[in-house]
C-alpha cells in the first residue's frame, strides 16, 4: 500500500521558514500573499493489505519518529 504523511505546524507554533517565503514573496512584488506555512511530507510503501494495520503501523512511526507530536499534526493517507 501507499501511504502518505503530512506534516503540519499546529496553530499557535511560530512559523520563521513560512515568514521567510513570505517575506520574499512580498519582496518580488505578490503582495497578496499571507498566512504562509511550511509542512513536510513523507510517502512510502508498505507491505501489508490491512489497511486498519497499516494506519495503526503508520501512526506509531508518526508518534515515534517521524513528527513531533508536542508542536507538529500529521495526517495520514492511505
């Protein structure tokens, strides 16, 4: 199967890599641009055909390793 994570500040977590596309996009004239945010995404294969297994496999990866569940959501899609 497919999987793919996003992950996402949460609300309230400052955003200095998202202010600095925002910063320079004002700076080459779109100024009608806010509000911008960074996030990062993870895709992978995994070898199983349960998909319930697969989102219980996949949200102990996100919980151990791969977001920072203190400042950082993450979605999962199978």
């Amino acid at each position: 199967m497919k999987v793919v994570v996003n992950i996402t500040l949460k609300n309230g977590v400052l955003d200095p890599q998202g202010k600095a596309i925002e910063k320079a996009l004002h700076s080459l004239d779109f100024n009608n641009i806010s509000n911008v945010k960074t996030s990062k995404q993870i895709t992978f294969d995994i070898d199983k055909n349960d998909k319930n297994e697969v989102l219980k496999q996949t949200d102990a990866m996100c919980k151990e390793l791969l977001a920072n569940v203190v400042i950082e959501d993450y979605e999962v899609i199978i």
